[in-house]
C-alpha cells in the first residue's frame, strides 16, 4: 500500500526545480557561452533568470530548447541566443536605467534587471502586459516598471535612458527613442520589413552624432502601431 503511494506520488511530481536548473545550465554552456558571448553580467543573468517560468505552461520542457517560443496573442519569447547577444551589445551596467519596448513575456526585462538599476519596458498588447507585470512581481523583480502603451514614443518621463532595446521589428527606427538615448548611449533594434528578414542595428548617440551598425540578420515579430 505505501509502496503503490509512493509511486503515485513520484507520478506525478512536476519535473525537480533542479532539473530545470541543470536545462539552464546547459543551455548556457552550449548556445551561448560557446557562440562568443563573453560578458560576465549578461551570461550570469542568464543563468539565473528561470525561464521556463515565461513560456505558457504546455512549453515550459521545452523552454532551454534553442529556439523562439510562441506566448500567445501572436507573440515569441526570442532565441535565448538572442536574448544573451542583444543584452551583451548593450553593455549593461549596475546604474543604469534601461528602456525595452516589447515586454512580452517579460524575460528579457529580468535579465536586464539582474544586471542594471531599473528596467522600464513597454507592452502594446494589455493581455501580455498584465500577465508580465504580474509575473515579474511575482518572481521578486522590484526594479522593472511595465506600461501598456505604443513604445513607438518611448517613455518621455523617465528618459534619458543609458540603453534601450526595441524586441519587435520596426521600419525605421522610431526618433522618440532617439530623442530619449542619453549621450552615450546604446539602442539595439531589429530593422528590416515584418515577416522578412531583418537586420539587427546598433545605434549609438555621441552628442548630436548618430551612428547605426548593421550586425546580423534576425527575424522578429512586427513592431505594431496604436490606431
Ligand atoms: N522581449 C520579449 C519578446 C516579445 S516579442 C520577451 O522577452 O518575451 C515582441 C513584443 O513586442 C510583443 O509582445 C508585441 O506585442 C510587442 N510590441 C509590438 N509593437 C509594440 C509597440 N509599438 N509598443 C510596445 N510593444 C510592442
């Protein structure tokens, strides 16, 4: 009798928090730290943040797996690859204040707000902002501000910001985002038209100088409008 417990119980025990660990381990040995991405911040974070608690409840095996997954409405958590690079050309640093437009799931925010100061990041759809919101809260992450709204203007009230990264796929890259880079400061953005490839460009701000840098072909969902 407590034998025949004992195995139902193993039945249906989730799979042990540690193996999820072990998954995100691996998944950082093997895509990320093996592809060249070298800085310390951004491969800690993400070996930290629990990703298999942003994807939807029937993805979280396979939430390691190197690939974009969908989260609904239409909607991907990126390439865990891309989420590593696109952090790493930021060059976070602990006080710094970033803007994302494009929160998603809210991944990408918490492995930016294991690194720098506060993450303030922008969702258009009221479904994904509300569900991220609600699970950045829950998971503890105090220093990231989400707001529903077009990203396409930015977040005047906080900005300047030391970096800001755009997660879905824009024309032209917005001039509100621009406007709010502080001198100095970094964006990255995939460009390029929706449902094509796009090029992921950096753009950096020194005084009234603009520079932008074509890196690598990407493809993400389209960069949406408020009507
Ligand atoms: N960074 C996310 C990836 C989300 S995919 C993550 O880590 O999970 C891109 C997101 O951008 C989608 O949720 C989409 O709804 C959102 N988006 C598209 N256009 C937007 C806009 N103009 N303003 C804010 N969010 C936008």
């Amino acid at each position: 009798m407590i034998k025949t417990a004992a195995v139902l119980l193993l039945a249906i025990l989730p799979v042990a928090p540690d193996e999820y660990d072990r998954q995100r381990q691996e998944m950082v040995d093997d895509q990320i730290a093996d592809r060249r991405i070298s800085d310390s911040a951004t491969l800690h974070a993400m070996r930290t943040v629990p990703r298999h608690l942003f994807v939807p409840p029937h993805s979280v095996d396979d939430a390691y797996d190197d690939r974009p997954l969908p989260i609904g409405y239409g909607q991907t958590i990126s390439q865990p690859y891309i989420v590593a690079y696109m952090t790493e050309l930021l060059k976070p640093q602990a006080d710094h204040r970033v803007l994302e437009i494009g929160t998603g799931s809210g991944y990408q925010a918490a492995v930016l707000a294991e690194i720098v100061d506060t993450v303030y990041t922008i969702e258009i759809i009221t479904e994904l902002e509300n569900a991220a919101a609600e699970r950045l809260k829950k998971l503890g992450y105090k220093n990231v501000k989400v707001k529903n709204a077009d990203g396409y203007y930015g977040w005047e009230e906080y900005s300047p910001f030391d970096a800001i990264v755009v997660t879905a796929a824009a024309e032209y890259i917005p001039p509100p985002l621009i406007a709010q880079l502080k001198d100095g400061g970094r964006m990255v953005i995939p460009v390029g038209s929706p449902f094509f490839v796009q090029t992921l460009m950096l753009v950096e701000k020194r005084g009234e100088d603009i520079t932008t840098e074509s890196l690598i072909p990407v493809r993400f969902v389209p960069f949406k409008r408020a009507n």
